[in-house]
C-alpha cells in the first residue's frame, strides 16, 4: 500500500491507498470504523460483491480512527482508508468528503450489521435520479436479536413518528445507518453534527432541500459472537443520549413547526381580543370584557406575532431551495415593511395621546378602568410594540437572506432581488 498526502487544511488526515485501487468510481461506499478489526475484511467483501452485483465500479472509503488492526486489514482487502483522529461519526463524513471519489455514496457499518451484498437497490435508486435513498429494515428484515426491544418497539418507531409529524415527511425507519446520497447533496447540505445527530441531521435537511428521496428495504443484522457493539461499550446510558441527541436536532432544525403555526393562532386570537375594546368594554350576556381582557390580548397578540417572525427567520434559515426566501421577500418586502412598522408604531403613539392628556389634566391621576382613554392606550402599547417587533424582525429576516445566500447557491441569491 501507499500513502497519500493529507489534505493541506487539515494535516492530521492520512489517505492509505490499497495496491489494487479502482481508478474512476462511480459509487464511493463511505464508513467510519472504530476497532472493527473483527469483521472489516468480511464487510469489504461484502461491499466487492455488492458492486459486482450491481454492475458499477466503485470504492470503499473507511474513515477509520482505530486503535487496533482495522485501517491495514481493510487496506490489503482493497479499501481505502483515511485515517483522522476520533471526533465523532458526523465529523468522519465532513472529513471524507474532500476524499469521496464517485457521484453516488452509500453509508453505513463496518460491523457487517447491514447487508452490503444488495447495493443494486441503492443504484438503481441513484440511476432513476433520486438524490437521498433512505434504508429502511422496516420494509427490509431484522434479524431476531438484531435490535434491542426497546429500540424496536418503541424508540424508533416513536422517534420516527415524531420526525414525521414535524416535518410532513414519510419516513418508515429515520436511524437506519444505511442510506444513499449523492456526493452533490452532501457537500450542499453541509453537515454540522459531529456525533449520533448527524443522521438525523441528514434526514431533516434531505426535506428541507426538497431533495428527490425514496427508501429501500434492508436487512439488518445481529452483531457477530465476539463483537460488543459502541452503545454497549459505552455503557447502559449511550442509547438514551443517542436518542436525546437525535431529538434535540429534530427540534433545532424543526423549530419553525414550533413558533410559525401556533404563531397565527395566537396573534389571531390576541388581535380578536385587543382590536373590539379599544372602545371601551364589551358585554356579551353575563360576561364583560373588560381592560383586564385587552391586556390579554396584548400579551397574546405580542407572543404571537414574536412566534410568526421567529418562524420566519428559521423557514429562512433552513432553506435550501430559495422557495422560502422568496415568499417572505415578497410578504415582507424590506422597504414596505420597515415603513409599515413606523406607521405602526407611530399610530400606537398616538393611541396613547387621550391617556396622557387625562393624566395631565387630572392631576397626574389615571380614570377608571372603564374609561375609553385606557382602552385606546392598551391597543396603542400593543401597536407600538408590534411595530418595534416587525422592524427589528425585519433586520433579522432580510439579514438571514444575506448571510445564508453565499452558501446556497443560485436559488437563495435570486430571492434577494425580488
């Protein structure tokens, strides 16, 4: 075998390259490896047979940061091998990515858990011109003792259910390690996560890119006699972070789901409350809706609107097509909105003129609650803050078009001029 030269940015990566090394790949099949030294020479051939089967030159990159045999079994078995330092299973895909070679990537386990003898599932997915193929041992097969019964009765299933309601997707197994993606898309969606998270990181923006996705069925194996799997190694507590981590990226990714929609409820509600008693009180039968119930509505009216615009900024945020960038330019157009929320604020200024004269000419006393001026004056605080909210909302928004369109592409810089 022979070593490359590591990459200049990052000198603590090292590139082995078997003797035998495909010269023009289409598929790069991607895997980090931590001592599997027990089963990486079978998984290679495992993934030899996979390509010959499914017809398509290809490579096995193994981002291995082991402290055992693994990075030379794997070498004079054929694979490539780039040695990094142990920084997480998130960090050892961005680290590869320089070194992938083929358009198309498969992902997965060195463990000989997931069966890569089928690839040809995955490449004619590739060959129809999906961009992300999702494994699913779902709609493929679990072997009995493959998957602790918590995992797959109830964590992932739940996981999976609680991803799908976040994000409309129709996802049947989101922890499945193995999965498909072209190289395009992956250097695009621009990992972040450097442990667990980062599948589901991957899944999350697969649907916020709108990438063309389908699942394919596959089997899932126990671990071989001998072999202790990283969550056991870890102890009895890795699997519950594991799930804690997957859900914190689901939220952080779908936070939008969490402000934008119950956003609109409340400001709805807030304004039905606040903008009939700026009149005065209001009776309905035996219920009066007093100043009491306006100032309600200005705490209701106020979080809303807050929620909208912050899930504005995060629709911004996570779009990778331009479709999001282009609607809020086109609802909340710089120019118009900033002079909209100075009207705003003015006009709530000007609510509160009938109090402040009250004021004056009462000896600095305030009337009953019942008085028109307080009521106008409460709808007066509720414009002038939204007008300060939908200015500095504004800043942000049109801030976020700027800062997120040099990193995704044509789409989200046309938005910028509309």
């Amino acid at each position: 075998m022979s070593a490359l030269a590591a990459v200049p940015s990052d000198p603590e990566l090292e590139l082995l390259v078997p003797a035998d090394d495909v010269a023009d790949p289409v598929l790069s099949i991607v895997i980090p490896a931590l001592n599997e030294a027990l089963t990486i020479q079978d998984f290679i051939a495992w993934c030899t047979q996979g390509l010959e089967e499914a017809g398509v030159a290809g490579e096995i990159l193994i981002v291995d940061s082991s402290t055992d045999a693994t990075p030379q079994l794997a070498v004079a078995a054929g694979a490539r091998v780039l040695r990094t330092p142990k920084r997480g299973l998130g960090r050892a895909y961005m680290d590869a990515i320089p070194y992938i070679r083929g358009d198309w990537i498969v992902m997965g386990d060195a463990d000989c858990t997931y069966d890569f003898r089928r690839l040809a599932p995955f490449v004619e997915r590739f060959q129809a011109g999906d961009e992300y193929a999702m494994g699913s041992r779902w709609k493929g097969s679990i072997e009995p003792g493959a998957m602790p019964r918590l995992h797959q009765y109830f964590g992932t299933p739940f996981t999976t259910w609680i991803l799908n309601r976040l994000y409309s997707s129709r996802f049947s197994d989101i922890h499945c390690g193995m999965r498909g993606i072209t190289k395009e898309a992956l250097t695009r969606m621009d990992l972040q996560s450097q442990s667990w998270e980062y599948a589901s990181e991957m899944v999350l923006k697969s649907v916020h890119m709108d990438l063309r996705t389908s699942e394919v069925p596959v089997s899932f194996f126990k671990d071989r006699d001998g072999r202790v799997s990283h969550h056991k190694r870890m102890g009895w507590f890795s699997p519950w972070q594991a799930a804690w981590i997957n859900l914190r990226a689901m939220f952080i990714y779908g936070s939008q789901f969490f402000v934008f929609k119950p956003g609109l409820l409340l400001l709805a509600l807030g304004l039905l409350i606040t903008v009939p008693l700026a009149g005065g009180p209001i009776d309905l039968g035996p219920l009066t809706f007093s100043l009491y119930w306006e100032m309600l509505g200005l705490v209701l009216t106020l979080i809303g609107l807050t929620s909208v615009l912050m899930g504005a900024v995060a629709q911004v945020l996570f779009d990778y097509t331009g479709v999001a960038k282009a609607r809020w330019s086109r609802i909340l157009p710089y120019t118009r909105t900033v002079a909209l929320a100075g009207g705003v604020f003015v006009a709530g200024i000007a609510l509160i003129v009938p109090l402040l004269v009250s004021y004056l000419s009462h000896d600095y006393r305030l009337g009953q609650p019942t008085d028109v001026q307080n009521h106008l004056a409460v709808t007066g605080f509720t414009a002038i803050l939204s007008g300060f909210l939908l200015f500095a909302f504004t800043l942000l928004l049109h801030g976020a078009m700027v800062a997120t369109a040099a990193t995704r592409g044509p789409a989200a810089r046309g938005a910028l001029d509309r």
